[in-house]
C-alpha cells in the first residue's frame, strides 16, 4: 500500500538575493510503501516537486499567456508552442492568480480550464 505522508502538500520558496524578483516556488508531497520491510530500517520516500502552476497550451496555436497575481499586484508574461508545457514557479496558490490568454493569428478566442489534481 502506498501512503502519502502527514502533510499533503508543503510549498518550498527559494528567495532572490536582491528581493527585487519574486520567490522561485516548488509544491513538494511524498508517498512511501507501508508494506515494505525495508522501510522501517531504510526510510525511502518519493519526493515529487513540481511547480505549483503548470500552463499546458491545448490548442492548435502558438499563444502569448500573462498570469497576474491580484494578491501582490505582480504580472508575468511569456510565449507558449502550441503542445507545450510552462512551470509557474513565481505564483502562490493560495492568491488569487488570474491567467490571461491571447491566440496568435488565429482569430479564435480561448476557454481557460484551471485544475488542480488530487
């Protein structure tokens, strides 16, 4: 039987040296196999870290996104390949976080899905 550990999720900021940029963030959580009897004398632990927003670009276009923390009034802009994947590492999850999507040369609008998995 894999168990997650006590705490469900725990968020793990890395500060700029300077302070002038926002914190690099990771959610991390950590499943380990209760039935294992190596366990007890060799604690293993998967550890996943992953970024606490991932952008995936569904659409059959290129698109500009820009993510706007309404919390701390901080905006970030960047260019997705249709089919890609973008880490957000710079947002919290407990701010609200308004994303904001524009297609390129494609004269379609899009439907933003936020989701969070179990």
């Amino acid at each position: 039987m894999v168990r997650r550990l006590a705490f469900p999720e725990l968020t793990i900021s890395c500060r700029s040296k300077d302070g002038s940029e926002a914190p690099f963030r990771f959610q991390a959580s950590a499943v380990y196999d209760r039935h294992d009897p190596t366990a007890r004398k060799y604690p293993k632990i998967n550890l996943i870290l992953r970024a606490p927003i991932e952008l995936k670009n569904l659409l059959p276009f290129d698109l500009n996104y820009r993510v706007f923390d309404k919390n701390t009034n901080q905006n970030w802009t960047s260019f997705l390949h249709k089919g890609g994947i973008m880490p957000v590492h710079s947002v919290r999850l407990d701010h609200l976080v308004l994303p904001n999507v524009d297609v390129n040369d494609s004269g379609k609008f899009a439907a933003i899905l936020v989701s969070r998995p179990n």
